[in-house]
C-alpha cells in the first residue's frame, strides 16, 4: 500500500468527481498531494481532508486552469509547499457541448486553454522539477478515438490533442527517465456526467460491455498504477479505462 512512499504529487482541477479520485487515491499509496482548484474552495478543503485523514500532507491552491500565468503559478506553488515534485496529473478539463456552428468563439478559446493548453503549460512548468523516476499522467478522454454523440467535436478535438501531446513528450523525457502517459475513461459518474439523470446517461451506460458507469476511485487506481514503480517501463501510452465503451 506504500508503493508511493515519500513522492510528492499535483493534481490540477481536483476539487471534486475524477480529479478528487485521483488525488485521494495517491494519498492512500503513499503520496503528499497538492490539488488545484477553481472556484470550489470548500470541496478543495473537503479532498484535503480526506488526504490528510490517510496520514499524507495534502494542499490545495486556487487556480483557473484557462488563466496561463495561473497555471504556471500552482506548480511553483506545488513545489514549494510540498518540498519538489515526482508525479504532475493533468486533470483539469471542462466540457462544451453543441455542434461547431452553435459554439460561441469563447467556448471555443476555454476548451482550448483549459484541455490542452493548461497541461501543455503545467507540464512545461514541472519538467525542471522532475527527476528520474518522475511522472506525468495527463487525463483525456475515450472520445479522442470514438465520438458516440453529435455535439462533441471540439470537446473530443481537444482530447484528441492530448494523444500526440502525450507521445511526443515521452520521446522528449524519455532520456531523463521521466514517463508520460494518458488516461482516458469512458463513462464516469461525476457532477460532470452523473450515472442517472445526464443528458446522455442511458445511452452511454447501455453502450459500456459491463452495462455501468465507472467511478472516480477506479480512475483513481489506474494513476495509481502508473505513477508506480510497477509502471516504469510503460510510457507514450493512452490507457483507455471505459467500461469496454470504445470495444
């Protein structure tokens, strides 16, 4: 249960649903566990109990994942409080939904700047502070091989990024012995895209081979692994964990 031991992790957008599964799941392998958060200072406080309750050191930071500089800030923030970085998750993400031609210029520019840009500018930010061994685990999404909907294209365009994003910088930090890998899930039950009530919820459910929705804590177990000792020769990888929605 220690394979994280002493490592020092952020996760960005984790005040709640995939982020807060994530960074609790961390926290129970081992890892102190910095979150960022937008608004929701209250939930942030609420993931950072939950860490603290596994007996690991747990911070959260208040940053908007479009805001550039703000982005750049939360990982010098991290690193400070946390004494270094070895794990960065890229979690922040946002959804805009509708055709292209009803999107306004500004939904547009937000999924941009929160889906791609912000783990483009984090990454860059942690790289220095990476040693060997170090991780960078970016959050994506089933939809960048399957759009099962209309009205996703810019939301899966942008999680489609993530895929070269993520190869090409493993090629980059591969010689520093730092992995880079993508985590996409299918379906999962959060504020987001709750497993009853969701616009799309019966058919996303009845389109998973296991008939359900995950939930964050899987998800959690899947960074878990990957910012493992057990995963230190997987790298430049999309690991699609959806339910068997994209089989």
């Amino acid at each position: 249960m220690n394979e994280l031991q002493g490592k020092r992790a952020l996760v960005t957008g984790a005040s709640r649903g995939i982020g807060a599964g994530i960074a609790l799941a961390l926290a129970k392998k081992g890892a102190d566990v910095a979150i960022t958060y937008e608004h929701a200072a209250d939930r942030a406080a609420g993931v950072v109990r939950a860490i603290e309750k596994t007996g690991r050191r747990g911070f959260a930071i208040q940053a908007d994942s479009a805001d550039a500089e703000a982005v750049q800030r939360s990982v010098e923030q991290a690193v400070n409080q946390l004494g270094g970085l070895d794990i960065l998750v890229n979690n922040a993400g946002i959804a805009r939904l509708g055709g292209l031609d009803e999107l306004s210029l500004a939904d547009i520019d937000a999924l941009l700047n929160v889906n791609i840009r912000s783990a483009i500018l984090a990454s860059r930010a942690a790289i220095p502070h990476l040693g060997q061994g170090g991780r960078i685990i970016t959050t994506g999404s089933s939809t960048a091989e399957r759009v099962p909907q209309p009205g996703l294209t810019m939301y899966a365009l942008t999680k489609s990024a993530l895929l070269s994003f993520t190869r090409g910088l493993a090629r980059d930090l591969g010689p520093k012995g730092i992995t880079v890998n993508l985590l996409q899930p299918g379906p999962v039950d959060t504020d987001m895209n709750p497993a009853s009530g969701g616009e799309f919820a019966e058919e996303n459910r009845r389109l998973t081979a296991l008939g359900r929705y995950g939930t964050p804590d899987e998800i959690g177990a899947t960074v878990a692994f990957l910012a493992s000792p057990a995963a230190s020769y997987l790298t430049g990888s999309a690991i699609t964990v959806d339910g068997g929605f994209n089989a």
